[in-house]
C-alpha cells in the first residue's frame, strides 16, 4: 500500500505548532533545523498519515504544507 505523506515548504514555516496539535495520528513535529525565517520549522515523520487534510486547513502560512495521497501502482 502506498503511504500518504505531508511535503513541508520549511523556509515558510512560522513554526506556530497548530499542525502539530492538531494532527491526529502525531505526524508532525518541530525539526531541529531553523528556517530561513528564523523559526524551527516542522518536519513530517510518520507512516500513519491518512491525508485527512487537517494540517493543510489549520495552517495559516500559505503554501507551507502540501498533503499527498499515496496511490497504488
Ligand atoms: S493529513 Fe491528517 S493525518 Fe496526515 S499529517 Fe496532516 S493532519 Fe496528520
Ligand atoms: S501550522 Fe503551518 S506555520 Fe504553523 S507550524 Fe504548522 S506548518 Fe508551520
């Protein structure tokens, strides 16, 4: 099965951490590298995205979250 996944714009992130408290399977986290920003940006890690969507609809910087569906070949 092919797994979903969150593709991060990580020079966007304000690392504000609402996609952090809102996904509900815990994919998402503050990396350890600091932005172009300045902020610690989140990094996706996880193979229990169900591409709900969430994180994309609670994040308020535009284009900072892409989420992709896994599709099977
Ligand atoms: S799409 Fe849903 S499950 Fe996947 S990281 Fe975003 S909030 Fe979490
Ligand atoms: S909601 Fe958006 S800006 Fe805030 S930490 Fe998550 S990705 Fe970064």
């Amino acid at each position: 099965m092919a797994l979903n996944y969150v593709e991060v714009n990580t020079d966007l992130c304000k690392a504000c951490r609402v996609c952090v408290e809102t996904c509900p399977k815990h994919c998402l986290e503050l990396g350890s590298e600091i932005n172009a920003l300045g902020y610690q940006a989140v990094r996706f890690d996880s193979t229990e995205c169900t591409a709900c969507g969430l994180c994309f609809y609670v994040c308020p910087e535009p284009g900072v979250l892409t989420v992709i569906k896994g599709v099977d070949s």
